[in-house]
C-alpha cells in the first residue's frame, strides 16, 4: 500500500526547498528539475504540485502569505506597543540561517522582476502584505499623523538591514543585527516621533 504523504506538507516543502535554491544558486538555478534532484525524487515529485516554475513562485509566496498571516496573529497577542513593534521589526531581520536563505532567495527573485509576469506578480503582492506587519506593529507607538511615514522609514530600515546582512553576512552578524535594531528602536522613541501616550 502506497505511504499516505500530506499534499500540504509536500507542498510546503517543495517551496522551501525552491527558496533555498534561489538562495544558493539564483533564479537561473530554480528549474523544476532541479528541485527534484534536490528534493531526492523525479520530475513528477514536483510537477505533481507545481506543474511549471510560475504556478512555483505563485506557490512561494502563497506559503509566505501562510506564514506572514500566523505571525500577524502572533504579533496581534502583543498589548504593548514598544515590544509588539520589537517583534514586527524582529521578523524582518535575517537573524538564523533560514531566514538568511529566505531573504537570499527574494532578493534572488526582485532581479528579474521585468522579465517574469510571475515574479512581477510575486513582488507586487508581497510589499503590502510586508507593509501590513508594519503597520500592525506601529499601531499605537505613534500619532496619526506620523503614521505614514514613520511606517515608510520601518519599511526602507527593514529592507535595507536584509539587504545588509545578505550582502555582508560577516559584517552583519546577528548581534549586530540587533544592537541596531536596539538603537534604531531608542531612536523612534525620541521626540521627532511622538508615541502616543499610554
């Protein structure tokens, strides 16, 4: 009798083994194929779930949606402002080697934005969803009227620490990561952005 395999969590893993393969090796290294031989198993393996590389990338990010919606649940548990704006900068930060990999392998995909719908479609409809974490974590920190922008410089810091830490992991180092975190965070504390008062 055939061992019963969760399409869900073959699913799952054949997306995190193809964001690890852009990690390492790039979009041109993500063939279906590929993945497969990484995977330990034929074409069939993958195509069974993902019968080509869009509806893949359409797959990723899919599964990242999954992700990003149970840490906004997570990020919901948290009352006060300054430790839940910690935690939605936290997620961000490239801080093990998963999440390494992770951002190694989107940043692997905005390359050819121009030249594939798919990863258009990919990075389009992922910067709201990363938006929406940060706007989730910097409800109540600050007045409304620094809402946006406050919400577009979390944004830029973000994306450029990642951007940072894949560029130079040995500069970047985890403690590192968070002593800036740490700062950047006493620095939305100070005056020019005014929280709003418990």
């Amino acid at each position: 009798m055939p061992k019963y395999v969760d399409p869900e969590l073959r699913a799952k893993e054949i997306t995190d083994a193809a964001v690890r393969v852009l990690g390492e090796g790039g979009f041109a290294k993500l063939t279906l194929r590929n993945l497969a031989k990484r995977l330990g198993g034929s074409i069939t393996l993958v195509t069974h779930y993902f019968p080509n590389r869009d509806v893949l990338i359409t797959g990723i990010l899919e599964h990242f949606f999954a992700e990003s919606d149970q840490f906004a649940e997570e990020l919901a548990a948290i009352a006060d402002p300054a430790e839940r704006l910690h935690a939605a900068l936290l997620w961000f930060l490239p801080v093990d080697e998963e999440t390494l990999v992770r951002e190694r392998g989107r940043i692997a995909l905005v390359a050819h934005r121009d030249a594939d719908a798919a990863v258009d479609d990919f990075i389009t409809r992922l910067e709201p969803a990363m938006r929406a974490i940060l706007a989730q974590g910097i409800a109540g920190f600050v007045e409304e009227d620094e809402f946006e922008v406050t919400l577009d410089l979390l944004r830029s810091w973000t994306t450029g620490m990642a951007l940072s830490a894949v560029e130079h992991p040995e500069i970047w180092t985890v403690e590192r990561q968070l002593r800036a975190l740490d700062r950047f965070l006493a620095l939305l504390s100070m005056p020019a952005v005014h929280r709003v008062n418990a």
